[in-house]
C-alpha cells in the first residue's frame, strides 16, 4: 500500500497506509500490510516481518502442551485408559488412541504448518470435548474446584489461540506456504 492513499474504514479515514483495525476484519493480509512502524533502527517494520519466525515459534508454543500430553498418554496407556473411563467419556478403549491422534498429530501439522488450519480445527474439537469431560468445575467444590475452574479457562485460551490460527494461517515459515510446482 503506497503512503498518503486513504482508506476509509467505516466513518473514520485514515491517511499514511496505516490502517484502522476496524477495516482490516476478516482479512489478515491486509492487516498485516497496515500496521507499519519505524523500528530502534529506524527501519520501517510490519506484521508481515513477524511471518517469517514469529509465527513459527508461536505454533511451536500453541500445541506443545498437546505434544506432551499425547507422549504422557502413550507413556501411560493403561492409567489414561481407566483415567478416561472414570470421566466418563464412551468407549475409553477407542476414545484414548483418537485423543492420541488428535493430541500427536494435530500438534505436528501445526508445527510444520501443513493443512494448519484443518489441523486447528480439529485441536478446537478435542479441546471442547476433553473440556467438558474433565473440567466440570460447576460440580466441584474447594481447591478443586479452582483449579479445574483455571483449566477450563487455560482451555478456552487454547481454543481462542487455535481459532485465530485457523484465521492468519501458519505465516511463511510452513509447508502451506510452499508454492504449487509449476507444469
């Protein structure tokens, strides 16, 4: 966007290529491209500079607590399979080696950013699912009931922190943004 075009975003305008976060809704590559700065340097600086590492490091940061707790569930199979059944979920026979696959390979899409946002869909599903199986803290009391109150809360970060994945998708650094072979 060239400096000094106006951009009309709702009944505000603003001029210099910066733009108001109002217009850029529902479109990340626009808002990347509006939100520029002079850096310490005095180099001028975008979101779209954040693509190249930034968002890498915050999908590693975003999934590693499914990486660890798919490893812990492998580790631990027979313990997880009777933890699942006392929570009650169906067929903790089957449910535990999904929440494996989810958990696992949910994580390392996201990771090396290939189908990223199918893949954070589908972390969004396992979350509400495990959620609301294992963090009822409305039928809890005491200390427990905080703590399970902070995990459901923990978990509705995660599903935030996912969907805006599934928004701005996974950023340069990722197998997404590899271009098609040309024929």
């Amino acid at each position: 966007m060239r400096p000094g075009r106006r951009i009309v975003a709702g009944r505000r305008s603003c001029k210099n290529g910066l733009k108001e976060a109002g217009s850029a809704l529902g479109r990340p590559d626009e808002a990347r491209e509006g939100v520029a700065r002079k850096s310490k340097r005095g180099r001028r600086t975008t979101m779209a500079n954040f693509d190249r590492g930034g968002l890498l490091v915050a999908r590693i940061l975003l999934v590693l607590v499914f990486l660890l707790a798919g490893l812990n569930k492998i580790m631990n199979y027979d313990a997880t399979v009777a933890d699942v059944a006392a929570h009650g979920v169906p067929l903790p026979a089957v449910a535990t080696p999904l929440a494996i696959l989810f958990e696992l390979g949910g994580a390392i899409l996201v990771v090396l950013g290939y189908r990223t946002r199918e893949a954070a869909l589908a972390l969004i599903l396992f979350t509400v699912l495990a959620t609301l199986f294992y963090h009822r803290f409305w039928e809890m009391s005491g200390q427990e009931q905080v703590i399970n109150m902070i995990m459901f809360l923990k978990n509705l970060g995660l599903i935030g922190g996912l969907a805006l994945l599934w928004h701005v998708g996974p950023g340069e650094l990722a197998l997404d943004a590899r271009k098609p072979a040309q024929e």
